[in-house]
C-alpha cells in the first residue's frame, strides 16, 4: 500500500519585510536582490514566534484540508533548520501546539535545510508503506530571521531568507497509480562547509560565545558562486532520475515545484529540462527562501489556486546545504 497527500497548508507571518527595508539596515539596493535572486519581499516573524508555532498554523489548515482532527495523526516528522530549541526538537512542541502531546505519539525533526521536506516525505512515505502508522503529518517550517546578520557584513544571504511554514498529511492510497510514486534523495558532505552555520558548535566550549558571534560565526555563510554551479547540475541529474525509474519524460509532467531558493536557478534548470514556463511555479518574489518549508508552502498554495486536477502528475525537486538534494514524482 502507498501513501497519498492527504491535505495541505502553509502560513507566514504578517510582518513584511521588502527589498526596500533592507536599504535602510545595509548596504544594498532593490535592483541588486531582484536581479540576482527575483526576491521582491520576505516575511519576517515578530520577537518571541518561534518554528513550532507557524508549523501549528499550516498544520492546522493541512487538517482541515485532509477533514482530519489533530487527535488522528500517527505521526510527526518535523522538517527544520531553526527549531526552537538546541534540543528538544520542534516535532514535540508541535505536538503540544496542536493539543496532542498527552497522546505520546512519535514526533521527531530532521536537518537537512533545504531538502528538508523530501527527506521527511520520504520517511513518513516508508511509514506508511509499512503500514507502521496510517496519517503521518509532515512539517517544513523555519524562523530565519532572527538568526541573520542585519548589517551590510552578512547581506549576501541575509537578502535571500524569510519565515514561514508548510505542513503535508500523508495517508493510505489504495490505488497503486495514484500517490507518491518515488522519492530520491542524496548527498555529498565534502562540501559542506560551503553553506553552512558553524555555532553553536559542540567542537568547542561553550557552544557558543560573544566572541563566535562578534566574528559572525552564529550567521550563515555560503560561497554563493559554488552553491549555485552545483544546484543547476545536480536538480536535473534527480528529476532525470526519478523520470527514468517512473518510465516517464519531463513532458509527462504537469506541475513542477522547485525549491525556492534562488529563482535564477530555477530558470536555469527549466531551461536545462525544457520546460514549459506556466508549470513551472514560484513564490520567491513575495516569500524569499523558506528552507524546509519552500515547497510544501509552494504545494499548498498551488493546490488552493485549484490549479491541480486528480490524476496529475507533479514533480518536486530541490538542493541545499549539505550538500543534499532530492526528487519526489507524486501522482495527485
């Protein structure tokens, strides 16, 4: 038995913050963020909203979505980068926030960044392969914000990241044609110091310190040239996989939900695939990089828009910090 997506849903903070409010803090220009990465805006959360809480907000539509009450779900992976907490994870609060923690269900997080959702889909995938829980709710969500250097110093990739979170629920699929198809994922740690956040670190004592963050090692770094270069080689590389396992072509495929990380790498693998532009969405321009909760925020809002039929076939593909990258063909 396979697992099909249930409902979705996604929230983002209220706060808006644009390319213009950025001139204000650093040294940098509307032109410059649209042209190298098409982000016109982000959402930024307000003091004191952590990761767990946007979760319980798309959850909760996800819920209502799939006509499902929380006291039903088996299961929580929690897909993050910025839990709340150095430890415990966001899957437990996330629980609690949805009234459902006394249950003592199995709720865990995974980290690996921007491939994040493809990771839990695919382990809540096996779950219900094998028939270990029935609803499984995957969770992609992040609180970059207050973990970016808002100075000049760190504009680079302080531009790029917003807040936010999408939410999924896996279930049962009684038609073996209908349903996540396959899931491909993969890795290569010699890189991973080229996207990366170094503390805290459990290398030193303490895990993090004033003198960590005055040299900007609490702040995310990337060599941006690098990530790029790989990202439009290795995105193809899993879709072309995932193609050939399924017997299919890129023409086949009727939606396309790429990370949304940079949409200038978007573009270069559309074009490297052949894609026809209007199936190929996006909302980089009004949401910025949401990390683990990039394309499970993009799913839901392209399911609302009705733009997805029953028996479509939708393809799903992203790269990130790790590296890791990944490929999911999901049959509506």
């Amino acid at each position: 038995m396979g697992a099909r997506i249930l409902g979705t849903g996604h929230h983002v903070p209220e706060r808006v913050v644009t390319n213009h409010d950025l001139e204000q803090i650093m040294d940098t220009s509307d032109e410059w963020i649209r042209q190298r990465t098409g982000i016109e805006q982000r959402r930024w959360v307000v003091p004191g909203t952590g990761t767990a809480e946007l979760a319980s907000h798309a959850a909760r539509k996800a819920l209502e979505a799939a006509q499902l009450d929380p006291e039903e779900i088996d299961c929580i992976v929690f897909a993050t980068l910025s839990a709340d907490y150095f430890f415990p994870g966001s899957g437990v609060l996330l629980a609690r926030e949805l009234g459902i923690a006394e249950r003592g269900i199995p709720a865990f997080d995974i980290r690996n960044q921007c491939t994040g959702y493809l990771y839990a889909l695919q382990v809540a995938d096996a779950f219900i392969r094998q028939g270990i829980y029935r609803r499984v709710l995957v969770a992609g969500a992040e609180v970059h914000s207050t973990g970016l250097d808002h100075t000049t110093r760190g504009r680079d990739v302080t531009v790029l990241f917003g807040d936010g979170a999408g939410v999924t629920i896996l279930g049962p699929s009684e038609d073996p044609e209908r349903g996540i198809l396959g899931i491909y994922l993969h890795s290569d740690g010699r890189f991973a110091e080229k996207l990366m956040i170094e503390a805290p670190t459990s290398r030193e004592q303490p895990h993090i310190s004033q003198p960590m963050i005055e040299a900007g090692r609490a702040y995310p770094s990337m060599d941006g040239r690098f990530v790029f270069k790989n990202a439009v080689r290795r995105m193809p590389e899993v879709v072309h996989e995932a193609l050939a396992d399924q017997g299919l072509r890129p023409q086949d495929v009727d939606h396309w939900i790429f990370h949304q990380a940079n949409l200038r790498i978007n573009e270069m693998v559309a074009r490297q695939l052949e894609l026809p532009p209007e199936r190929c969405y996006r909302n980089i321009h009004k949401y910025g990089n949401l990390s683990a909760g990039a394309m499970p925020a993009l799913l839901d809002e392209v399911v609302r828009e009705g733009r997805i039929a029953p028996g479509d076939l939708i393809c799903m593909a992203g790269f990130g910090s790790g590296f890791t990258w990944g490929s999911a063909l999901i049959r509506w």
